[in-house]
C-alpha cells in the first residue's frame, strides 16, 4: 500500500463511518427528522452499518482501520510503525470531514433545533458523553470496550489461517477476509448494545475528537459547549484499550 493509498482509503473511509453514525445519532435526536426517538438499538445499528460501509471501502487502499486504537492495537502486535502516523492522519481528517458532511444533510433540522421552544443540544450528535460523569469509571469504561472491539478485530486474520495484513490474491487489510468486515460490524452493534450506555462507546478516538472539534467550529445556531473538559476519556481510553489488546494478542496468539 502506498503512502496515498493509505491516507486516501482511512480519510474516505473514516469519513463514511461518521456520516453514518453522527447521521443516525442527528435522526434520532433532531426535531423535525422522520426517525425521531427511534431509541438506542437505532442507533447502534446505524454505527454498525457505518463501520460495515467504511471498512469496505477503505479496504482496497489502506486495510480499512478506520480506527486510532486498531492502528496501534496492530502495531503493538506486529512491530510496524512506519505507517502510523499516516494512518492516524487520514482517520483525523477523515473524522471532521464526516461529521462536517452530517451536519450539512441535516442543515434544516439544526436550523429549527435552534428555533425550538426547548432546543436540543447538539454534541451528542457527533461526540460522546457519560451519563455518569466519574473520570476514572468512564475511562475504565472505555478501556474495556475497547478491547472488547480491538482483540476480536486483531484475532480474525488467525482465524481464517492467514496472516494479519496478509490476504492470498488482494490485500483486505487486517480483517482476514470481507465476510470479517460484515462480522465487526456486527461486534460494534453488540459493543453498542452491552457496553455503551455508561459512555456512549466512543471505542475510537478519532470518531470522538474528530467530530468534536467540527462541533465546535461549524455554525450550528445555539449549539451548547463541546464539552472539552471530558474530550481526553474517549481519546485516551481507547488508545490504552488498543494498546492492551495489541500486547494480549501479542503475547497470547
């Protein structure tokens, strides 16, 4: 993989992965969408079918990561730093642009939040947030469900008797095969389903940091505070999620 194809394939990628999950989280909050209050099980499908959408786009160019602690979960495992911060580069950029792409399919309904009686905040649109704001439980929060994603992720090239990174006749990145793509979408619906309601299941640093600095750059009318006080918890803790399961995997596999 080239050093283009890389940071092309995670900026694209990554970027469909937050249209679809910011655009789920704006359906269901945002008055005046069709899918208003359509309630949590919406919402982790709709993260799922993004990751499901974005990895397999990426995939052909850059593996597919989509994901900061994949990134680093991998190189703990094998040694290959090289293309690190490229990686994290392209997942970043690609980040801000989704969350930027969200906000303008549902311009109008940002326009009448703010024009709400009782208008909605709008962060939860495209960052997390704890329903119990504890530092230390909703960064071990973050750090298990993290693992619960990256583990799996790093175990699928095994078992399909391949390589990470090594797939016979195309280069699928660290999935193994396509029909592992469809199986981690899957994970993060479950992910969403088990373990986000402490935090919201950020699982990702640049889902998290990357819509939260669009938030707090774009015009949204009466959009409330980007909340960067809490912004560290869903970037360290799956970073050292990541970290952790690189080394289990490393040292277990």
């Amino acid at each position: 993989m080239s050093n283009g194809d890389i940071f092309v394939g995670e900026a694209i990628g990554t970027a469909i992965l937050i249209l679809f999950g910011a655009g789920v989280c704006a359906a269901v909050t945002l008055h005046h969408s069709k899918a208003r209050a359509a309630g949590w099980v919406v919402i982790a499908f709709g993260w799922g079918f993004g990751v499901l959408a974005g990895a397999y786009t990426a995939a052909p160019l850059s593996g597919g990561h989509l994901n900061p602690a994949v990134t680093l979960g991998l190189a703990v495992d094998t040694g290959e730093w090289g293309k690190v911060p490229l990686y994290l580069l392209g997942q970043m950029v690609g980040a801000i642009a989704g969350a930027v792409l969200t906000w303008l399919v549902y311009f109008a309904q940002f326009q009448a939040n703010a024009e709400e009686s009782a208008a909605l905040p709008t962060l939860g649109i495209f960052s997390t947030s704890p329903e119990i704001r504890k530092p230390v439980a909703n960064l071990i929060t973050e750090v298990i469900a993290t693992i619960a994603l990256v583990l799996p992720i790093l175990a699928f090239g095994r078992n399909d008797g391949i390589g990470i990174g090594q797939i016979p006749g195309q280069d699928a990145g660290i999935y193994g095969s396509g029909i592992s793509i469809l199986l981690v979408s899957l994970l993060v619906v479950g992910i969403g389903l088990s373990l986000g309601g402490p935090t919201g299941y950020a699982i990702n640093p640049a889902r998290d940091l990357g819509p939260r600095i669009a938030h707090a750059l774009l015009p949204i009318p009466n959009k409330g505070t980007s909340d960067w006080g809490y912004a560290w918890i869903p970037v360290a803790g799956p970073l050292i999620g990541g970290l952790l399961a690189g080394l289990v995997f490393n040292a277990l596999y």
